[in-house]
C-alpha cells in the first residue's frame, strides 16, 4: 500500500464531507498524471471500480499532438477507450489541494480487461514479477532535481519562454540562507507531501541558482515510481500556487547545470539485504556484482527510458556531474553508476544517468530488466574506475544524441525479451516523433543556445 488511506476511511470523509472530490489517475508515456475529478460521493458509489479515458493518452507528445506510426491507437482505428481500474491501495489525501483525494489506476483493454502492455505502471509491474519469480524484490529511491523559476507559469509563457531568472543568484548548493528564502514554496512541498503518506527526507538547494532537490525515502519499486510522480505533480502545483513556475527540463540554459534524477537501487530476499557480503572488502555480494554487471552492459538499450528527448542529451557534459560514460566507481559523482554505502548493509548502486524528465515506472522498469539478464547471464562485474571518468578515453560512452539512443532501444533484444516486441516498438516511435517534431522546428535562435540540429 502506498496511499495513506483506505476504502472505508474515504468513504467515512466522504460522508462527513471533508472530502468531495477525488482525482482518478493514470500515469502517461511523459510520466504525467492524466485523469478526471469525480464528485467523491460518486466515486465511493460507483466509479471506485472503474472508469474510462481515451487511448489516445498513451500516445500522444508533451504537447498531447497526436503522432501516427502506433499499433495500439490511431485515427484509421477511431480513438477507442480504455478502462482506466483504480488501484485503492494508492488512496490518499491532497493535502494541498481543499477537500481532496487521489488515487492512481491501472489501464486495461476496454474490452477483455487485460492490461495494456505499453502502459508505464504496467510495464514497471511485469518486471517487479519477473524479479519475484527469481525471489527477490527491489527498493528503490529516486532523486526529483527541479529548477525554480521568480515569475510564474502565465507570465513565463506570455513572455514567449524567454529571459528566465531563478529564484536566486547564485549557487545554492546545500545553501542554508538561500534556501531559507524559498521556503514559501519548499515548506508547503515537504509537509503536504508527508501528510499526503509520502515518506520525505528532505530538500536542498543544489549546484545552480534557484535549483532545489527533493528526496524521498527508499521503498519497494512500485511505490517508489508513485511516490516520485506524484511529488512531480504536486511542486509544479504547489510552485503555481505560491506564484513561481518549475521545470523538470534537464538542460534549460546551456550555461548552466543539468538536472538530474539519479536511481538508487537494492534486491532484497527475505527481508534482508541481497546486495551485501560482510565478507567482500566493498561490502558486495555475487548478486549485486552481476546485476551490476547487467546495469552496465544493457545502458546504452535502455538509456532512451532515462532521457527520452532531445534536450535530455545536453544535460551529458564534462564536469557538470551529469556522466558521460556507463562505467562504475566507489563513491564517485564522475561515473555513471555510483557504489554507495560501500561495506554496509546500506551498499547499493546508484545510476546516475537519468535525467529529471525521466517517466520513473519506466526508467525503473528498464533498468530491472538490465540486472534480472545480468543475475541470468552471471555476468562478471569489471573493477571499479578511479579518478576522473570523464577524462577516460577507452570506457564506454552513453549515447550522445537522442537518434542515438532511439537506434540502440531500437535493435535491444535484451529489452525486447523483457518488455515485449510490441513496448519496444511503442516507445521506438514515441522516440522517433520527438526527434522528427524537434528536426521540423528547431530555429536559429535554439540553436545558439546549445540546441543544435543533431
């Protein structure tokens, strides 16, 4: 369960009316919340068991166009419906929002019931089976980096997205009296987000002006993709609600910093701690070395899932703390995957590759997929880089561009086995349809900026 209320206590709010609307939810391709605002009573009534929504919304862009080149959904098939089945156990309040409740839904065929393969909670589920079956489970902990602007959303848009000024002027990295200036916003973020069941360790300012990292406690993969998305939901809200726009682009000026979402990760059996040995000298056990080793070997398959646009690749730079090569080191914020809490039960890998406009269900989901071949294969896990990984000429290079990576997740049969043929080639063409939107309006302008054709 990763709500913080059940059925009956809804039900109970409902009748006492200190709750009268509910969100219903999907996830979509972008990671974005999509749904309908039911009158509460109705949805206690009826609509707890299901409703309906277009297909179209597992295939569309950013700006909800509607791409051709999909099996599932087109015009030739009509724009049909799925079921749209609320997961209760996601129940939960809204703190932020007055007389509010939420709950997040699993997507279904409209007419067998059968979930859609393409759909992210889906496809993050059928990977978590898979890990069971070889008896284990996943925690997980993502990292939501977000830049937090001084105008607000209207006045940004109005002024053509142009000329942004941070919060701030300067670096706020773990910056105490800065981020004391921001707590009209972060203040609200932390506690409605506790309050809403959501288990928040804290905020910082990070390595830019007006850049702020939110972290929450690690937990089992499933909660951990819907606790990120809905903490995503509620600072865009919560900024807007306070006057001040956020945005989750990796790289929105070339002259500064990246954001990140960097993925922590740990198999787990019976209650304790698989990745860990006492008696290794790092603290690793075979099984985190040849899920590392799976890590490592497939990211260049999966990278699409951890940065899925075209602005995602400025982000990879040298000497940004942004990787730029899939290699592994201890305790190293230049590699792109880190060994954190080395010799402890806390011993875990962290990938540092995804970017802040990663889908987490799916970026979890992938990066599953990579360990479960490398625990199959018993892959063996080279030793770990020292020093500057961005100065290493012969270690293997993340893909640069967008096209890229799309080639890669394109010809992955390591993806194709795990996720399906048909989820390959779904997120194959929602690749495609960005570089070719991109491709057709990219101006000189953009490309000054660090946007070039590519």
């Amino acid at each position: 369960m990763s709500g913080n209320l059940t059925f009956d206590q809804l039900k109970q709010q409902v009748a006492e009316g200190s709750i009268d609307t509910v969100l219903v939810c999907l996830v979509d391709m972008q990671g974005r919340l999509m749904g309908k605002r039911f009158h509460a009573q109705n949805f206690v009534t009826t609509s707890y068991e299901e409703t309906h929504c277009c297909n179209y919304l597992l295939a569309t862009d950013l700006e909800m166009a509607t791409p051709d080149g999909y099996a599932s959904t087109s015009w030739e098939a009509g724009y049909g419906d799925y079921v749209m089945k609320p997961d209760l156990t996601t129940l939960r309040t809204v703190p932020w929002l007055e007389g509010t409740a939420m709950v997040l839904c699993d997507i279904l065929d409209h007419h067998h019931h059968q979930p859609i393969t393409h759909s992210p909670r889906a496809i993050l589920k059928k990977q978590i089976a898979r890990l069971e079956a070889l008896g284990f489970t996943a925690k997980m902990a993502t990292e939501l980096e977000f830049f937090l602007f001084a105008k607000s959303f209207d006045e940004i848009r109005k002024g053509g997205f142009r000329d942004l000024e941070p919060i701030s002027g300067y670096n706020e990295d773990y910056h105490i009296f800065q981020t004391t200036k921001e707590e009209g916003v972060m203040r609200p973020l932390r506690n409605h987000l506790y309050n809403a069941g959501i288990p928040i360790e804290n905020s910082k300012g990070e390595a830019e002006a007006g850049q702020e990292e939110l972290n929450i406690r690690y937990d089992d993969a499933l909660n951990c993709a819907d606790y990120h998305t809905i903490a995503k939901n509620a600072i865009k809200e919560i900024a807007w609600q306070q006057g001040h726009a956020v945005t989750f682009m990796p790289k929105w000026d070339h002259r500064r910093v990246g954001s990140s979402s960097h993925v922590h990760q740990s198999l787990w059996r019976d209650g304790k701690p698989a990745f860990f040995d006492e008696n290794d000298p790092l603290g690793m056990s075979d099984t985190m070395r040849h899920y590392m080793a799976g890590l490592i070997k497939y990211a260049p398959d999966y990278t699409y899932f951890l940065a899925p646009y075209v602005n995602s690749y400025k982000r990879f730079a040298k000497g940004t703390f942004a990787p730029t090569k899939t290699i592994w080191s201890i305790d190293n914020r230049t590699a792109g995957f880190r060994l954190c809490g080395a010799n402890t039960k806390a011993v875990r890998v962290e990938c540092r590759i995804g970017g802040s406009d990663m889908n987490p269900y799916l970026a979890q989901a992938v990066q599953l997929a990579a360990g479960i071949r490398g625990l199959e294969e018993k892959l063996e896990l080279d030793a770990p880089s020292k020093g500057d990984v961005y100065a290493m000429e012969h270690a293997q290079d993340i893909p640069q561009t967008l096209r890229a990576a799309t080639e890669t997740l394109r010809n992955s049969d390591m993806l194709k086995e795990a996720l399906g043929e048909d989820v390959v080639a779904h997120y194959t063409r929602a690749a495609e349809w960005e570089q070719e939107e991109f491709d057709a309006v990219v101006t000189d302008w953009e490309v000054s900026r660090g946007f070039e054709r590519s």
